[in-house]
C-alpha cells in the first residue's frame, strides 16, 4: 500500500516551516513582511511573495483547523455543569 503524499509534497520548505508561516498569519494577523522578518531571525529566506501563495494555497485547512480547534476548549466542565470561558 502506498503512503499518501503529503499535502506540501514538492515544497522547498519543510512542512513544519509552511504551517508555522501559515498558522502566524491566521492567527496573529501579522504582515506578511513582518512574518518574513521572524523568519529571516530563524534563518530560513523566504520572500513575502511566497508567504502570500502558501497562505492562499494552505490557508483555508489552517483556518478550519483553528475554528474546530478551538471550540473544542471553548467549554469546561466543572462539576456536572458546563460553563463556557476562557
């Protein structure tokens, strides 16, 4: 049986690199320059113009990720009764 490929097969950059790009975007509305700035501190070179493709490319699984994601810490239960917070 083959192994799926993966959803950034054929990428220069690692997967890790792709979504922590992507996820920084989404989540902290950062400009796309100042992404490619926290980047450039960790020593990967990307354009700007790269970090818009993969954000248009991957974005919406990032951002239905993040949707779900957090609607599944949006309730706590406490003692038999759910209550909603942060």
């Amino acid at each position: 049986m083959r192994k799926p490929k993966s959803l950034y097969h054929g990428h220069r950059f690692p997967a890790s690199v792709i979504g922590h790009t992507v996820r920084w975007d989404f989540r902290f509305q950062l400009s796309l320059r100042d992404i490619e700035a926290l980047l450039f501190e960790r020593g990967v070179i990307v354009s700007y113009e790269t970090i818009r493709r993969w954000c248009d490319k991957f974005g919406g699984s990032v951002a239905i990720g993040a949707y779900f994601g957090e609607a599944e810490h949006r309730f706590r239960l406490k003692s038999n009764r759910v209550s909603g917070g942060r």
